[in-house]
C-alpha cells in the first residue's frame, strides 16, 4: 500500500461479545471477537486534529487524534524515556544491591534497555506503530489495530 506523505491508512477494529455460557455459581463467559475496518487519515503539521468518527459496525460516535510527524516522534521518545528511567533504576538496584540480589537489579534493567533502543533506533529511521499516529479520545473505545510500521518518507 502506498501511503502519501500527509495520509495515513490504520485499521480500526470493535468489539463484538457474544455470550459463551452462564452459570449462578460461576457467572458468565463470552467470547470476544473483532470486527475491522479501515479508515484514512489526514495528518496535519502541527499538534493534533480530533477526528469525529462512527464506528459502522455498532454504529456508535467516537473520537480520535491524528498526530503530526513532530509529535509522534515526540510520543515515541517519551516512551523511550520511560523506558530508560526504568532500566537505570534496575541499574542502580543492581549496583547498591547486597550481592545477593545485584543479579536482580541487572536483570530488570536489560529488556527495559533493549526497548529503549528499539524506540530510539524507530524514531531515527522515521518508523512509527499506528498508536504514535492516532489515539483514541472519547467515546466507546475500540481497538487500534495494524502490524505495519508508518514510514514517513522524507519530503
């Protein structure tokens, strides 16, 4: 799919319930299906735009934001922070850690490291997942769905 450099295209999906089993004991069981459908997207250059929309399956309004370019990359690097607070803080347990427990500190620190490098190196190559791009903002909630990054190709 050949995505423009001011649209993005993002999969959306609602969830369906259907009732599986009902006890008084145990209660109830259902199942949870996803219907999708795709919607496209303006992005604008600055901020954000609230973009009204109905869900054509439950047939229920809701609300989304489509970010720019500036403030997913900046949404990605705060995740990125994030992630690296964490990991220093796995480093500093293991550091000041009896060293007994110095195994634990380095071990929490290293996933939350690699996550931050995978954030960072996504952020250098312009590579961003669809809820950098849009994100829900009121109304019934529904799912963001999509595996594919969002390239924003340079202009």
């Amino acid at each position: 799919m050949r995505i423009t450099p001011n649209t993005v295209s993002i999969k959306l999906g609602c969830a369906i319930e259907q009732e599986v089993y009902r006890s008084r004991g145990r209660g109830r069981m259902t199942l949870t299906q996803y219907k999708t459908w795709r919607e496209t997207f303006t992005v604008p250059e600055e901020g954000y735009n609230k973009i009204k929309l109905f869900c054509p399956i439950c047939h229920s309004p809701f609300e989304v934001r489509v970010y720019s370019k500036s403030k997913a990359r900046i949404r990605k690097l705060y995740f990125a922070s994030c992630f690296l607070a964490i990991a220093a803080g796995g480093i500093v347990l293991g550091v000041f850690a009896c060293s007994e427990k110095r195994f634990m500190g380095y071990s929490l620190a290293v996933p939350f490291m690699c996550f931050t490098v995978w954030q960072l190196l996504n952020v250098i190559r312009r590579r961003f997942d669809p809820s950098d791009v849009v994100s829900h903002s009121r109304g019934k909630v529904h799912r963001i769905f999509d595996e594919h990054k969002i390239i924003f190709p340079d202009q």
